[in-house]
C-alpha cells in the first residue's frame, strides 16, 4: 500500500481491523465502540479495540447510510429506508426527526454534519430509492437532491444547496464559515464545491477540488482545515486551499472516514474497517 504525505501521519501502512460487509459507510465512534452501516446488509455493525471481527449491532436497520455525533453527544443519523434523519439512543433506538419537505417526502438522506448551534445539515440524493439494496423503490418526491439545514427545536427543514444533482458528503470548515459538499454525479467528473456561510445562507458554490482517482463520497475536516477524502480506493487529503497533500492508497474503495481517540482515523473501506495513526482531530467536535 503506497503511502505519501510526511508530517500527517505516523504509520507507515493502515491497519486492517475487521471485515465481512458487503459496502460499509458512515463510520461514528459512540463510547467505546465504533458504529458503522454496512448498507446493503440493512445492518448497522459495530467495532470495540482489540476484536478482530465486526459485530452485528443493529439488525434490519432500515438501510442507515451517515453517522454523526453532536458537540452534545447525541448521535444522528440518515436512514434510506425511512428517507429521513433520525436520533439514534443509547438503546439503539430511534427517533425519526424529518422525513418531509412540504407536503413531500425526501429521497434519501445520505450524509450529515452537526453545526453549533444544534441545525443538522444533510444531503439528499437518490441511492434509497433508485438502488434496491440501498433501501427502498420510490420516486424524487420534489424532483430534485439538495442540501438541507433541519433545526431539531422548531423543526425547521430550509434548502441550502440546490446546485448538485448528487450531494453526498458534506463538512464544515472549522470555524463553520464555509460547507464543503461532495458531488458524487460522474458526467463531468467527481468534485467537492466549497459554499460561503453567511448569516445562516450559502452563497454561490465554487469548484474546490477533484477526485484524483475517482468518486469522492464521505469526508471528514480535521482542526486545521485540512479535508480527508474518500477517492476511489485511497483516502486523499487536502489544505483548506484544496491543495493535495497526500494519500493513503487501500486495496479497496473507501467509501467513509472518521476520526477516533487518540487521533486515529477509522476507514470503511468497502467490505473492511481499517485505521492509521494520524497528527490530526476532527474540527467538528472540537
């Protein structure tokens, strides 16, 4: 496995930790585990320190996609199967929180992130419906995928994005002035578009970067404004200037990243978790 990008991590390879998914996304560490969806298994599986295998921690689990943990330990995540976003409890129980816009029901959220003042933004694109292992048939309700600001206390569901025909992953920077959102159409290559946050709105989106291998689906920001990159089957990382830095090649197509205790950052890596010690923590939980 070729790794380049001095200075951003101390290993010199990642670690394989544990396998046996079918396509793993939406890595989260939760207390002392790490939950992880493994999509097309409809399965929300989970990872401690020290197992070699992924546990069954949610069966039938209405094909789940993203996980995030809030700055107040509440935990969210995007359901296909229920097209919404929905509080996971420490029971590994439920809350669906929206599913609708209007009168409409959503596609199928796919990837969230949490921003200090409590509003959960997510992106909405269509693999649940369109995709039979993936979730459930159905239509784009309001003709469109964007990105959505939800505010839990009011309920408030406002369109943000409305640019993409793909929105997929999505993070803040660290003083939440701008929202990164990955494109993961592949008609004229796979892009993050970067959009200024002013006074609660996104202006105009601006190209940031391109997949230098390929799909560029989930990522996450660490608290220097630096961006890790699922690209293909490396995990690519970037300076706030969309500068590349360097890469962690796998022999699999990363699909999500998290970072965990003591810097790590977890990869889900198709059918495999793995990790690598990094020098960096994730800007939003910080």
């Amino acid at each position: 496995m070729a790794i380049s990008g001095h200075g951003l991590w101390a290993d010199d390879s990642p670690q394989r930790l544990a396998s046996g998914a079918r396509w793993l996304e939406g890595p989260t560490w939760v207390g002392d585990r790490l939950l992880v969806s493994d999509i097309p298994g409809n399965r929300v599986l989970s990872w401690r320190d020290g197992q070699t295998e992924l546990e069954v921690a949610i069966p039938e689990a209405e094909f789940s996609n993203g996980r995030t943990i809030a700055r107040d330990g509440r935990v969210y995540q995007c359901s296909h199967g229920r097209r919404g976003v929905e509080e996971l409890h420490a029971d590994l129980t439920t809350t669906l929180l929206v599913d609708r816009h209007g009168d409409v029901r959503l596609n199928s959220p796919n990837d969230l992130v949490i921003a200090r003042d409590g509003a959960i933004w997510f992106t909405d694109p269509p693999y649940g419906i369109l995709l039979p292992e993936e979730g459930h048939p159905g239509e784009l309700e309001y003709g469109a995928c964007w990105v959505f600001r939800y505010v839990p206390a009011t309920g408030e569901l406002t369109p943000m994005v409305t640019d993409l025909d793909r929105p997929n992953g999505l993070a803040f920077s660290p003083d939440e002035s701008v929202l990164y959102v990955a494109n993961s159409a592949d008609h004229d290559g796979f892009k993050v578009w970067a959009y200024d946050v002013v006074d609660g709105q996104c202006g105009p989106g601006r190209l940031f970067c391109t997949g230098r291998k390929g799909v560029i689906d989930g990522f996450r920001v660490d608290t220097e404004g630096r961006l890790w990159l699922s690209d293909d089957d490396s995990v690519a990382v970037t300076d706030a200037d969309g500068t590349f830095l360097g890469s962690i090649d796998l022999p699999e197509r990363v699909a999500n990243v998290c970072f965990g205790p003591g810097g790590h950052l977890y990869i889900a890596a198709t059918t495999t978790l793995w990790r690598i010690q990094t020098y960096s923590a994730d800007a939003a939980l910080s």
